[in-house]
C-alpha cells in the first residue's frame, strides 16, 4: 500500500512564502496564531494523518460500512481512530471559541483538511458533515439551540449531518417534500425520507444532530418555502446528555463506487421532533452558508486524493524497474531502469504535480480570502474578498475535484496493472475521488453558477476581484527578463480568459443556452488561467532562491521547473478551451433530442 | 388664414400661467391678464401704491423658479408682458388669439366675454381653456360675431410638456378660427391637435377621469393594498409607474370630487360614469385632514418625517398609514407580456385588473361617435394627455377584439357596437406598408400624416433599411437624403453604432446627398452603454476599452468632415456620447424639448469622442468671451465638470452646445422633415469644414488655476473626493495637457488627451464605484 507523508514543506512555502501567512495574527481574532503556533499545528495534524488515519484507509475502503437493524458499524478502527481524533482536538480546531472551538485561521484548516483527505477521505467525512452542520447552525440558530447543541458537537462527542436531498430530488430543491407541523410547545414534527446522507447513522458519537430541509404547512411553493430545522437522534435531557430516542431512524445505506468506509444513509424522519434554525422559508440561507464552505472543502478533497496518488506514483516510478531509457542505459548497476526515465511516465508525474502544488495555492488564496472577509477591520477589504470567494468558489469546487481525478487517474496509470488490483491502493484514490465531482452540487452545476450567478452579479463587480490584480501582476511582470518566461504565456491564457468572459457574457444575455452551453469549458479555462497566475507568482518568490542556501533541498528548482511545465505542458489546454466556448452551443442545442 | 403673432392668456392661475410662457418659448410675444391685485398683495406693494398687476407679475416670478420649468429660457419670460383686466384691457387690441383660463364658472367667463369682445380686434380668436363646461353653453347669448371667432382649447398641465390640446369647434365657429389656432397650436406650440365633439370632459378626461375612478372604486372594493394596485394599472398596462394612486398623489386628491362633481352635471343620465361616481368617504376625509397629495401633507403615499423618512401607504380598509411593502402581484410577475394571462389570473389581482381595465375599454368603446368620431383621437388624446404608452384601442388590438366582446358578455357587460363592428378585425393594421385604422362604417381608412410630418415609423413600414446592425440602422428618408438611427436598447452608444456610423458615411458618400441622425425613442440617446463599458472594466478589458474610444473619436471626426452636410435631430435627452454626436454635425436641428449635456463626470468620466475639444474650440471661437487662453477652458471646465444638462434646446444654445445657426423644431412630429429640409438646404455649395484653428491653451498653470476652483468646492462640501479626480483630468485636458501658451494644441492632439484621461479614470475605484451605482440604481454615487 502507498505510504503518505504530509507535504508540509510545500504547504508552509504556500502558506508563509506565496500568501505572507504571517501577517495573520495581525488580524483581530488571530492574535495568536503566529508562526510558532502554526507550525506545531501542522507537525500535529501531520503525525495523526499519517499514523492514525492513514493506515485505516485501505481495510476501511475494504471492510466498508455494515448496516443491520437500523445501526450502522464503521469499519474496524474507526471508532479508536475518531477517539484520538476528538481527544487531539481536531474537530475543533476550526470552530469558534466562544463555542469551545480554537478559532484557526481558515488559512491554516484548509491545510489540515488536505491532510486529512489524503489520510482517509471517508474518514474525514464524519468531523467533515459535522462541520458543516455546525456552520448553518452557528451562522442562523438561536442562542438556546447554540447553547444547548454547539458545544458538543464542537468537541466531537456528537456529530452532524446536513438532509436535503430525498429520492425524487437533488439539484432542485425546489420540489422539496418533507413536512414539517408546528407544535404547540415551539417545537415541529417533522415527516419524510432524506437520501444520500453522509454520516447519517454511524457508531462513531453518543448523539448526531440533523439539520434537515423541510417545508412548513404555509409554505410557497419553490425555494422560497423551505425551512431548516434541527432533528437530534436522541432529545437531549435536562442535563443535556442523549435521552430518549427521536423519530428519525437510518433506513439503509447505499453501496457505492468510493468512500465505502462514510456510510451513506437513508434516513426516515417519522413525526420527528425538531427546532426551526433561522427564518420560516429562509432555509436555503442557512443551508448555502454551510454548502460555500463545503465546495471549498470538496475542492481540497480532490487536491488531497491527487497528493497521495502523486507520492504513490513517484515511489513505485523509482522502484519499479522495467525496461531501459530511450536514450541508453542510466542505472548499469540494475537488471533494468527504474520507469521515471521515460518521458511519458515524468509528464504524468509532472502533470500530478502541477496540478497539485498549483491547486494548493488556489486553495490557500480562497482560504485567505475568507479570513480577510471575516477578519479584517476594513469592511472594504471584506467586502471586497466576500466577492473574491463568491467567484472562486465554483471554481475551486469544481476544477479542483476534476483534476483531482484526472491526478489520481495518472496515479494508477504509472502504476500500470498494479494500479489497478486494489492493494497498492491507487485505484481507491480515483473511486473515491468520483463523488467529489458530483456532490455538494455537481460540477456542471459549479458552471452554472460561475457564467449563471457570479458572473453578471453586481454588474460583474465579482470578477474584479480576480481580473485586475491579475492584471496588474501581468503588467508589472511581462517585460520583466527572468520572469517574463512565465508571465507571457499567463498573459496570453488571460487575454482569453478575458474575451471568452465577454462572450459568454454577451452569448448568454440573449440565449442562457448559449452561457449553459459554455459553462464547464470556460470554468476549466478560468481555473486553469488561475493556476498560471499563483504558478508565476510561485515562481516569483523562488526564483531569488534558486541556488542559494534555502535551495539545498532543491526546493526552489523543482518549484520553478513543475512552473515551466505547467506553462508549457499544461496552460496550453486553454487554446482548445477558448476555441470550443467561441464555438457557440449550436451543434449542442441543435441535436435532435429523439436522435440521442 | 389669419396669421398670430402676438396672443393674451387671461387669467394666471397654474394653466393660464404656463400656457402664456410656452407662447413665449415660442417666441411669439404673450400678454398676461388677471384680476386687479387686492391692497397689500403682490412684491412690489406698499400700501400708498399698490401694484395692481400684482397677480399677474406673481405668477411669472413663481413660473421662473418652477421646477420643471415652464419657460425655456430666461428670454422667453421676457416676451410676457403682464397686467390686468381693468386697466390693461386695451393690450388685448393688437392680438390674434385671446386665451381664457379663468375659473370654471359660466357667470365669470360670460362676463369677461362680453369685455373682450369690446377690445378685440376683427378676426381675432377668443378660446377658453374650460375643461368641462360645453361651447354651446360658453356662447350662449352671445353675439354671432363672438360665437364664429370662439373655440374651445383645452391645454393639459403642465402647458410646456404635455403635448395634446383638445380643439372643439362650436355649431357657429368659423372653420377659419378654428385651422388659424390649430395651425399655430401645431407648429409653435408643438401641440399635436385632437379635434374633439363638444362633448364634457371632451375625449381624453371624460376617459381618463373614468378609469381613475374606475382604478380607486375598484380598489376599495376588492380590498387591495395600493402598493399592488399601481403595480397592476401601471406598467402592465403601458401606463405610467405612478399607477393610479400615485397620480392622484400627484395632481390632487383634492382636484377629483370637482372633476367628478362638474362631468356628473354634464353628463346625461344614463352614462356610466355616475354608476362609478359613488363617494369615497375615506378620501373625503383626506382631503378634510390636508392630506391632498404631494401639494399637501401626504396623500396616499407619503414620507414620514417624524419616523426618519420613512415612506408609508395609506390602507384603504382602515384609511391609516403604514409603512410602504414591496408590490407582491403574481398575476403580473406570471403574465409575461401578455395583457390576457394578467386579466384572466384566477386571483383577486387578475380580477381587479380586469374590472378596471375591461369597464375601461368597454368605456372608451362607448364613447365612440360621442366624444370623437374616429377611434385614433381617443388613443392620441390618451396618449398624449395621461402618457399611456398604448391608447385603449391600441390595447384592444393586443388583448383582442373578440376576446374583448366575449369577456364582457361573460361578466355580464354590455358590448359596445364599435366592438361588434371590429368583430374578427383589428383596429389597426398595415396594409401595402401604410398603417390604417378602422372606421365607424367597419371600413378600413389609411392614417394619413399632415403637412409637413414624415415619420421614420413610417418609412420602416414600407422599405428595407440600406443597412444595418443590432444596434443601428441606415434609411432612406428619400429626396437623397440618408437616415442613421440608433436602434440599440435605450440607444445606448456601443461598439455596433460605431462601425455602422462608419459604414454609412462611406454609403451616404456614395449614394446621398445629406445625412440626418434621429430615432423616436422617448430619448436620442443618454450615452455609451454603461453595462458594456464596466463589464469590460471589470475584466481589465483595458485594450478593448481604449480601442471603442478611439473607434468613437474616429467615427465621430469621419462624420464631421463628411463629404455631406449632417444635420443631428434631437429630441429628449441627449447626453454624454449623445450630445458629442450632436457636437459633430454640420448644424443640429433640435426637438424643443431637448436636453444636452457632457454628463460623463456623473459616472466619473470625461468627455472621450470630441465632447471636450468640442465645447473648447466652439467657446474660443465663439466671440463671447473675454481674449486669453483661460476664459474659454474655464466656460468649458464650468459645463463638463458640473455635468451641466441644458433644460431646453434654447438653454442649450446659452451653452453652445447648439450654435446660432442650429434650428428648433417645436412639434416633435415635425422634427425630422425639418432636418430633412435643413439637411437639403446645405447641399448646395457645401464645403466640408475647416479643422478648427489650433488654440493656444494655459497648459499647467491653467490646470492648476482650475484644480484650486475645485478644491475650494471641497472644502465647502460642494464637491467629494472623487469629483476632484474626475475634474482634475478634465481640467488636464482642457488647459491642455503640458503645453504651454507659446505652442497650439490641434484637434488630434485634444483628441488624444481626452483618450488617455479617460483611460486613467475608467481604471479608478471611484470611478467604477460610480459606473456600477448608476447601472445598479440609475441614481448617481457621490463618491
């Protein structure tokens, strides 16, 4: 099975070097998040990914989730793992501290949450859903229903989940049908069948609380009538611990193609009792506050996966020996050459690479974002990153979870048959990576909401926040000798960037079909603009250090070389992209749908 | 015909008032009659000498601080000459055309009759502005002289803007009186004239008086909140936003019961009207209370100021006020633009709509061969006279004649026979490209323009544009002359209207004579497109932002030296790129009603196709201004950075935007023949126009001069931080750039100060703050 060691050299280069990390404590909130806080952090979040969660995640792919009588069993290990995991505090670590939380930047939690994708995805997906109910629930409860249920699930002794899709509906909510009946004592009675519910019913916390969308008796009809309540399994008593049972019980989990070791539930709710979190019919509010930060973190699951298909891929390519070099023998002391000679194991190599360290840094910029936006004491300046994530956000979702697969595709392909019998444990890497691409809203769905929301919103003040300081970094750079290298081929990507932003913008005000049609093409070419733009600035910050003392690692001359293979190799993909969205959608929407 | 050159508006009350000034925009010399002032009335009295023109000298004082403003210019308010009706009667002699606007009482305007028939001289017209008392009643017992000279012109309020005035002639007029006031009515006062049957409330109240009724009784009755109604009767139906209870707000509350009470006389017994004429007690008390609308303290909306500006809606269930919701209407939100799905929504919305609008159309039926003979003066009259988009048979055509009639029968209502007539037919179609309406006889009679009138609508029915784009087209306006009309949304100026405008002055070259640039959108144009504009700001589109200045600066040069004379056509706004179009024609022929202006630094830019160099060079060689380089660039700084908008075609030759030689069309329909013509007279002989003389500009130290004006504003709170910005360039450009006094800045190089000034302020913050408020909100940021 693959090893896997955190990457934490790349990840301090990314988080101190490339975005100036040690200005957060800077920030009100952060005081003391220095350096010599967060160093330790990642060493610790490191240690317990490598030898806790790591090692679980090859039985657990294989052992799955087991379902009898309404309970359901987390693979062997799982529970002791979840164990250290709480008393290490991880579940923690982002949560507010007034809540018993440790308040992380989000600059540093995107880190650890890589770290844990790559360990153990399905792991990760219990404390994950758990976080996720715990935003909504903060960002819209009560203070009684903060009070009563935050703590706990801040410190991991009862998880969360979040209900929204049932069996006829997923992408559109809208057609909603789940109940929910006021009763006279403040609470509701809630009445449906949810789908698809990650860490619905699981063995890991002595309570789970579900943030379930239902519609009230006087609801309009559509989005606009859907409520968010919140349904414990057991009611808490008067002490707060776990009494009797609540209505809402697991009906089934679901067999799936990855992350066998999450248990996808079925969940009934049968006149269950639950609260009301927020507004009647303002469901979608609260429950979009905690879905942008989960397509942030989705986005960092196919970037963990692809780091550990690279190191997985890197290792075998040394050690396998196979064949000899096209251009002579260059280990004579071997029956053969190890397979990282030919050139078209290195270009995948390299490929998984780029994708990975550039997709690192798209992330760490989106995560600094969202810590200006909710830190920083200008409200310019956080209104400003607000808009800056609103952007990203589909971006991040979905380039990063498709090449996530394409990453972790090339991982099995380097490994050739061996990639593909489970052991080594590469092929698990791009099954589990699949769901990655279609929940939390799928990827074609992320498109939508980039040329369909994000794009026309405020007149298209949004895209300000990502065009002009790229922009200003091209006009600052191209002239310049050592960097115009790198700066001249972005430049180039970005000018169509711009133009099919135009188009797409203009094509899609007199035919949505038209922006629908260029939707998924122009997000790879906007994210694959984004990942030369960070890659210059990569490059920007090393190339002083090529050679020099920091360099004994070769650090810096590996960091400017995957550059100039991403420019090279890579960005070039955005010629076939500008050239499909200038197409137009008519050979799309042309096609006779009884011709299919 | 008799000629009038010179008329007497007696009585200066609101109507008498503003339609002597618009005799005077006219330029035709009007003499203001009311009654003697009492003692210790008026500005200039004292109690020893009393002014006895006090009344009438008041009214043209308040006129010249009204807003909007009933005079176009200053000038025009000095052709009023003012008295009274005891001593000044004698003034009345030399005019051609008596107007009476005294209060509507038979006894008083009889009286007053019998004085002016005493001074006047042969031949001239008397007319009253009554809006309800029938000529045959005015005229009774009266001499026949006086009855043959006398005609009913019924102006709308306010005089200046409200284009339709209502003629009724009585049995006696002679059809000289009648041809000499609609005459002069057309062509200087710009009317459009609906000649009425001497009917009350002639066309356009006796209806629109209905459907406001209508519109409020309806309300009450089904229990709506107001906000829903106007949403409902407003833009649906192509009348104004301000719906109906925002128009009552507007002209009075306190104005209806008499409107309703005198038309309730006049009418007989069994008209409609008095089955909706019941009384609103919640509205008396209103009134009562001073709550009579905008004029007073609140109407059915008001702002509350002890509650911090709050806006608030009267309920009509409890006649309190509350504070103002969102109108919620979904049988509107779900009617697309269909007038049927609205007025067939199974709600109490879609229910109400059609009880207003189906007793309202059924109404307008049944005044026809009663109030007017031929449906399009209903539809005119409504039109012009309440600005609805559509005239009722305009609406019937889109909703359906027979699903009209069937509606009605099914709510039990009585169809009216013009619709039995119009049974399967519209009332309007196009046939061979002329549009015609159907008559009373069910027989089909082509719309026939007057004298004098070519509409672009028209010549579009019957050609093919000689070219064209998505956002501009070219016309053949025959006699050789070549049409260009903006054709995008709103006529905002984009990239399309630029290669088109190229385009056609290649093609007029080749194939015209002349070149005139008009449309008949409610504006000729309010500038570049904003949204194109910032859109592409906000991608960093620098490249491409700069090449549509220069695509403007190049199109708009090219059209100033034309081998052809161009002739600019005017009417409503025409600002920012708008107005530098106009700037660039061989002479402008201008709607009266046009406002221009450099309005760029509202939105944080400047002037960037010719719009500074224009008004420099056109200030500097203007003869009106003190020697030097300065006076020139500070008049220029003065329009361009305060974003001045002349409130007239007149005002706007004060400010240059117009020159001495361009013409001023009063009637709108008018306004293209009149360019047509303009263009056509400089054929002849023409000679494409020498660039202007290189000028010698202050350079830097005039920039300086200027910037320290700003600054002084800055520190009053006159003027925010980004105005001095924004002012900052144009100055830069005004004085010059670098230059300095010694050397002269050509046409070119002020064309390129104003590109690259215009770059560095598209790329500002404030300047995109700016752009983006006013897409989002239509109200400027003041940043």
């Amino acid at each position: 099975m693959a090893s896997y060691k955190a990457p934490l050299r790349d990840m301090r280069f990314v988080l101190f070097e490339l975005m100036g990390g040690d200005d957060l404590a800077s920030l009100p909130g952060y005081e003391e998040f220095t350096r010599d806080l967060i160093d330790p952090v990642l060493e610790e979040a490191a240690k317990v990914c490598e030898e806790v969660l790591h090692p679980l995640n090859r039985s657990g792919d294989e052992e799955g989730c087991t379902f009898e009588n309404g309970v359901v069993r987390t693979p062997k290990g799982f529970i002791e793992a979840y164990k250290t995991f709480r008393d290490g505090g991880w579940t923690s670590i982002a949560c507010d501290p007034a809540y018993g939380g440790q308040g992380l930047p989000k600059s540093v939690n995107t880190l650890v949450e890589e770290m844990i994708c790559s360990a153990n995805l399905s792991f990760g997906m219990y404390p994950g859903l758990s976080h996720g109910a715990y935003v909504s629930l903060h960002g819209y409860g009560s203070d009684e229903l903060k009070d009563a249920y935050l703590p706990k699930m801040v410190d991991g002794t009862w998880s969360g989940t979040m209900c929204l899709t049932e069996p006829h509906c997923g992408t559109d909510l809208g057609l909603l049908r789940t109940k929910a009946v006021p009763q006279d004592d403040g609470s509701y009675k809630i009445t449906g069948t949810k789908i698809f519910i990650s860490a619905g019913e699981h063995d890991l916390t002595e309570n789970i609380i579900h943030l379930v969308l239902a519609r009230l008796p006087d609801a309009p009809k559509g989005v606009k009538g859907i409520s968010l309540f919140l349904v414990p399994k057991f009611m808490p008593d008067s002490d707060g611990n776990p009494g009797p049972r609540n209505g809402v019980a697991c009906g089934s989990i679901e067999h799936k193609m990855g992350i066998k070791a999450s248990s996808t539930c079925v969940m009934n709710f049968d006149d269950a009792t639950g609260w009301l979190i927020g507004q009647p019919h303002k469901g979608m509010q609260a429950m979009f506050a905690m879905m942008n930060t989960e397509r942030l973190s989705v986005g960092i699951q196919g970037l963990g996966l692809a780091e550990a298909s690279y190191q997985g891929a890197v290792t075998y390519a040394r050690e396998r020996i196979q064949g000899r070099s096209l251009t002579g023998v260059k280990h004579p002391d071997k029956a053969a050459d190890p397979i990282i000679v030919h050139p078209d194991v290195r270009r995948m190599l390299l490929t998984q690479r780029a994708y990975v360290e550039g997709c690192r840094a798209l992330g760490a910029w989106a995560a600094r974002a969202l810590d200006l936006q909710k830190h920083h004491t200008d409200p310019a300046v956080q209104e400003e990153n607000e808009e800056f994530v609103a952007l990203i956000t589909p971006v991040i979702k979905a380039l990063m979870t498709d090449l996530g697969f394409e990453a972790t595709n090339l991982g099995v392909q380097v490994f050739g048959g061996h990639g593909f019998i489970r052991e080594h444990g590469m092929e698990q890497y791009v099954r589990d990576c699949r769901i990655a691409q279609i929940y939390e809203g799928t990827n074609g769905v992320q498109a939508l909401d980039l040329v369909g929301r994000k794009l026309p919103a405020k007149a298209g003040r949004n895209l300000r926040r990502f065009f002009h300081p790229v922009a200003e970094y091209i006009e600052t750079h191209v002239e310049d000798d050592t960097m115009g290298e790198f700066v001249q081929p972005l430049a180039k990507a970005f000018v169509r960037l711009q133009q099919a932003t135009a188009q797409v913008a203009r094509a899609g005000m007199a035919n949505p079909d038209e922006a629908g049609a260029a939707a998924t093409d122009y997000l790879r070419l906007f994210g694959l603009t984004a990942l030369a733009y960070l890659w210059a600035r990569m490059v920007e910050v090393s190339l002083p250090k090529v050679g020099g003392a920091d360099d004994s690692d070769g650090f810096y001359t590996a960091k400017v070389n995957t550059a100039r293979f991403y420019m090279e190799r890579v960005l070039p993909q955005t010629n076939g992209l500008f050239a499909q969205i200038m197409a137009g959608g008519k050979s799309i929407m042309a096609f006779d749908e009884a011709a299919f | 015909m008799a000629e009038i050159n010179k008329v007497a508006v007696i009585g200066a009350g609101v109507m008498g008032a503003g339609i002597a000034a618009h005799v005077a925009n006219a330029g035709i010399p009007v003499v203001l009659l009311d009654i003697v002032a009492p003692a210790g009335a008026g500005p200039q009295s004292n109690g020893s000498n009393p002014n006895r023109n006090a009344i009438a000298e008041g009214a043209v004082a308040k006129m010249l601080k009204t807003d909007p403003a009933p005079f176009m210019s200053k000038a025009a308010a000095k052709l009023v000459t003012t008295g009274n009706i005891e001593d000044n009667l004698d003034l009345l002699a030399d005019c051609d055309w008596i107007v009476e606007a005294v209060i509507e009482r038979l006894d008083i305007k009889q009286s007053l009759y019998a004085k002016v028939d005493a001074v006047r001289k042969k031949g001239s017209v008397v007319s009253s502005n009554t809006s309800t008392i029938p000529l045959a009643t005015l005229v009774e017992g009266l001499s026949d002289s006086f009855a043959e000279d006398f005609v009913i012109t019924h102006f709308f309020n306010p005089p200046r803007y409200m284009r339709l005035l209502e003629v009724v002639g009585g049995a006696k007029t002679k059809a000289e009186a009648l041809d000499a006031v609609s005459t002069f009515a057309d062509h200087k006062l710009g009317k459009s004239v609906v000649r009425c049957k001497d009917r009350p409330g002639f066309i356009a109240n006796r209806l629109g008086v209905y459907w406001l009724q209508a519109a409020v009784v309806e309300a009450f009755d089904a229990g709506l909140d107001i906000e829903d109604v106007d949403a409902i009767v407003g833009k649906p139906m192509g009348i104004p936003k301000t719906g109906v209870f925002g128009l009552l707000d507007l002209v009075g509350l306190d104005l209806m019961p008499h409107v309703n009470a005198s038309l309730a006389a006049a009418l007989p017994k069994d008209d409609p009207f008095h089955a909706m004429n019941r009384p609103l007690p919640m509205v008396e008390k209103m009134i009562a209370d001073g709550y009579t609308g905008r004029k007073g303290k609140g109407g059915f909306y008001r702002v509350n100021r002890a509650k911090n500006k709050a806006k608030e809606s009267v309920d009509l269930a409890t006649g309190e006020y509350r504070a103002t919701k969102r109108a919620n209407v979904e049988a509107v939100k779900s009617m697309g633009r269909k007038l049927t799905r609205l007025l067939d929504h199974d709600s109490e919305h879609g229910r109400y709509a059609w009880r207003v609008l189906g007793q309202t159309l059924a109404y307008a039926s049944a005044l026809v061969g009663d109030a007017a003979d031929e449906i399009e003066s209903i539809d005119e009259a409504m039109r012009l006279g309440y600005n609805w988009k559509f005239g009722p048979f305009e609406l019937i055509d889109q909703i359906g004649v027979d699903w009209l009639a069937a509606k009605l029968e099914a709510s039990g209502m009585a169809v009216p026979a013009i619709l039995k007539t119009a049974s399967g037919k519209t009332f309007y179609r196009v046939e061979n490209g002329t549009r015609q309406v159907l008559g009373m006889d069910g027989a089909y009679r082509d719309l026939v323009r007057p004298d004098g009138v070519v509409m672009l609508a028209d010549i579009k029915l019957k050609s093919q544009p000689v070219l064209k784009n998505g956002s501009a087209a070219l016309w053949d306006i025959g006699d050789g002359v070549a049409c260009f009309e903006f054709t995008s949304k709103m006529n905002a100026l984009d990239p399309d209207i630029m290669d088109l405008l190229t385009k056609s002055i290649r093609r007029v070259k080749k194939d015209f004579k002349a070149l005139v640039v008009y449309n008949e959108g409610s504006n000729f144009s309010v500038g570049a497109n904003l949204g194109l504009a910032i859109f592409a700001a906000n991608i960093a589109a620098w490249t491409e932002i700069e090449s549509l200045v220069a695509a403007g600066q190049q199109a708009y040069k090219a059209l100033k030296y034309a081998p052809f004379p161009v002739v600019g056509a005017p009417s409503g706004m025409a600002l920012g790129g708008g107005c530098e179009i106009l700037l660039h024609c061989d002479a402008v022929q201008a709607h009266a009603e046009t406002y221009m202006g450099l309005v760029e630094v509202g939105v944080g830019l400047l002037p960037g196709w010719g719009g500074c160099k224009e008004m420099l060079t056109r200030w500097a060689s203007s003869g009106k201004l003190p020697k030097g380089p300065m006076p020139a660039v500070g008049k220029a700084f003065e329009l361009i950075s305060t974003a001045t908008v002349a409130k007239s075609a007149a005002e706007a030759k004060e400010q240059l935007f117009l020159r001495p030689h361009d013409g001023i069309t009063m009637n709108r329909y008018r306004l293209l023949a009149d360019a047509k013509a303009k263009a056509l007279s400089m054929v002849d002989g023409y000679q494409i126009p020498e660039p202007p003389v290189p000028l010698a500009l202050p350079g830097p130290s005039g920039k300086v001069a200027l910037e320290m004006a700003v600054a002084g504003f800055q520190r009053l709170g006159k003027a925010t931080p980004h105005d001095g910005v924004v002012s900052g360039e144009v100055a830069n450009v005004l004085s010059g750039g670098d230059t300095d006094v010694i050397k002269t800045v050509d046409e070119d190089a002020l064309y390129d100060l104003e590109r690259e000034a215009f770059m560095r302020l598209v790329r500002h913050p404030g300047t995109l703050a700016r752009v983006e408020h006013m897409l989002l909100t239509g109200k400027p940021l003041r940043n």
